[in-house]
C-alpha cells in the first residue's frame, strides 16, 4: 500500500513542475571577423581604394575609403544587386518580356542602343549592364521592376541604408548624374559588391562574357550588336570575375574588381583614377596583395551534432546541427592546424522551438584567442507540450 502511495506522489509531483515550467531564453552569438590591415607596400596613385575578402568582410587595403566620391556606372552594381534580389524573389523572370520606353532610349553615355518599343528579354538586359555598362538597359530594367527609375531608385537608397553604406546617395540608376547628390565612397561599394558576389554569386555568369552577340529586333528587322566588355582584366588578369567598371568626367575612371583565387574571393575598389590604365593596374596590384598575404581557414561543419535535452516539449531530446561553413582570414601565418573548437550550448532550451532556432553556438580559437563562433541551430521543430502530452509521458514512464 505504501508503495502505491509513494507512487502516487511520484506522479503528482512530476505534473506538478510540469505544470509550472519556467521558460528560459535560448543565448548564441556569432563574432564577425573585422581586422583591417594597412600595409605601407602598396602605393597608389588613385585617391580613394579599398581591398576587401569577400567571405568574411575583412579589409586588408584602405586608402580614403570613406571619402566621398562620384560613382559613374559602378552605380550599376546596386542595379543589378536589386535586380537578382527581384529574380529570387519571384516578382520578375530571365525569360520576361521587357519593352523599352522612350525615356529609356534617350538615355545618353555608355548603351548598347535600345530602341523604343524594342523588346529584350530580362537575361539579355543583365548582359547589357554587366558586360557593356548600357545605361538604356538599366533604365529599362529598373522601369519593369519599380514602375519608374525614380521608385527604382528609391529602393536603391533603401537597399543602401539596410546595408549600411552611409555615405551613399542614388539619383539614377546607372551613374549618369554629375550632381554632388549621387555620391558613394570606396567602403560602401566594397560593401554592395560584396553583397552582390557572396548572395548572388551567378551574377558571375553574367561579369566572365568578354564578349557576345544580341539581336535588336526593331520594326526596321533584325539587327545583331556586340556587346563587348568593359572590363580589362578579364584578358589581362587570369582570377578576374567581374565586376563593373565606371567613368565620367566627374567621377574619372572607377573600378570595383573582384577575382578568385584558392578559394579567397576578393574585393579591390578603385575610385578616381586619372586614367583607364591606372584603374586597372593598380586593381591589379591591390588584389596581388592581397592573394600574396591571405590564407582562408574554413570549416564546413557538415555533419550533425547529435541532439541536446529540451523541455517542454512533446519530445525531450532535439537534433542539432551548425548553421554553416565558419570562415577565418589569416594573414599572420598562423598554424590552422592549432585552431581549437568548443562547443557551447544553452543551460535550458525550452520549447517550442522552431528549425533553425540558435541554441548554442561554436568557439574557435588559436593560441587562446577566439578567432570568431558559428551558431549552432535546432535541425528540426519541437512543439510545446501541453497537459495531455506530459500526461501521456508519466503514464509512459511510471505505467507502462
């Protein structure tokens, strides 16, 4: 008799704490990597430049990066950032349809000659400002997606200020302005180049063509044009991939180059270079620099973690796993193989709990100092558990 009493008590204090579960906040955190390194090796005549990997956002070159600036057609790479966030989106398609309007046409500068009414598909535009830096291409593509360029424009300004850039201000969407108003500095277009490669990495389809064919078709017929690009070091330099060239009499001769090489994606930035020749070799020179001084640690952390408890939930136990691959740039030749990982979790994690959830997060460190953390995230959901779930677990487990 005593023991079926004992029992008893077992189970009413068990529903009991259930009942008055406290819940607690789950804690992970993920350390950004942001050493800037200046290096009194490489010396430039442009007045303002930045290098940047593109992985972790470290900048390894600077000089005048905040420095106000006339942007020309490097303006075109928030056209275009804008323009691939619309395809992942779903509000526009490649094989769309766009028709080019009359102010699209007129557009003066750098284009590759649309005609009003000529219809090009949304791929074809995309080549048109990533290889020949059209500006009637832009203007179409920013109608077809925002109504007009100036609401086209407005949501660069928008992209801008979530990303940070400060010191950026849109008129146009292709840098024809000279108006002081339509402004950027090295830093900021570091910042939406890299926002563009590492998010939307198939703009390289696009940057790579030196050269290709489109066809105009007018109400005069059919007519091929050549789109040739812009970027010299796409034949003079073997690790480019992109990205965009600029220049007015205003803003000079501008660059925002990327290249890869061993896996390290780079960023050199160029602005205000007195001639199209020093733009490019002195783009040259920063991304030499920086291949010559960089190592790239990654983990890819692809496997699971197992599971961890959790309470409150109609299971106790939830599967975890690292949110992604953890970058480390080096330039210290540092020892990769000495890289240490502590592995750190909440004290309670309490449901429900949704996928993806941080629950805990990786340390890594090298010689006692923690180089950065990966968070580690719930594989899966956990529902909350009510009376009848806990119910159902006490019965599991002292009846059955």
């Amino acid at each position: 008799m005593k023991s079926v009493r004992k029992k008893g008590y077992r189970i009413l204090a068990a529903v009991i704490l259930i009942v008055v579960l406290v819940q607690s906040t789950v804690w992970a955190e993920e350390t950004a990597q942001s050493t800037t390194i200046n290096s009194s090796a490489v010396s430039l005549q442009t007045p303002s430049a930045i290098l940047m990997e593109a992985s972790t956002g470290t900048v390894l070159f600077e000089k005048n990066p905040d420095e106000m600036r006339s942007p020309a057609s490097i303006t075109k790479i928030m056209t275009l950032l804008l323009t691939f966030e619309a395809l992942e989106k779903g509000r526009i398609k490649l094989e769309d349809e766009v028709s080019t309007s009359a102010y699209a046409k007129s557009m003066g500068g750098s284009q590759v000659f649309l005609d009003e009414g000529e219809v090009q598909t949304v791929d074809t535009l995309i080549k048109c400002i990533a290889v020949a830096s059209g500006n009637d291409a832009s203007v179409a593509i920013a109608e077809y997606i925002a109504g007009s360029e100036q609401e086209f424009v407005n949501m660069m300004n928008e992209k801008a200020a979530q990303l940070g850039m400060t010191n950026t201000h849109f008129l146009d969407c292709c840098g024809l302005s000279s108006d002081s108003a339509h402004h950027t500095t090295a830093r900021d277009v570091a910042v939406m180049s890299r926002e563009l490669i590492t998010r939307y990495p198939e703009v390289y389809n696009y940057t790579r063509i030196w050269m290709e064919d489109i066809t105009h078709v007018t109400s005069r017929g059919s007519q091929p044009f050549t789109l040739s690009s812009t970027n010299k070091l796409l034949k003079q330099y073997q690790w480019t991939t992109g990205l965009k060239t600029g220049s007015t009499n205003t803003a000079k001769y501008c660059f925002s180059a990327t290249a890869n090489r061993n896996g390290i994606d780079l960023i050199a930035v160029i602005m205000g270079a007195p001639d199209p020749k020093v733009r490019f070799s002195e783009a040259q020179v920063l991304l030499d620099y920086g291949f010559a001084v960089t190592r790239l640690y990654v983990d890819e952390n692809k496997q699971m973690l197992g599971d961890i408890p959790v309470t409150g939930g109609k299971v106790d136990r939830l599967a975890v796993e690292p949110k992604g691959a953890f970058r480390y740039l080096d330039v210290t030749g540092a020892d990769f193989n000495q890289i240490q990982k502590q592995y750190l979790f909440a004290e309670t994690v309490t449901a429900p709990i949704e996928r993806g959830t941080e629950v805990g997060y990786i340390s890594y460190s090298l010689n006692g100092k923690e180089l950065g953390r990966m968070p580690i995230i719930a594989s899966e959901p956990v529902e909350k558990a009510y009376f009848v779930d806990h119910l159902r677990k006490l019965l599991v487990k002292y009846l059955i």
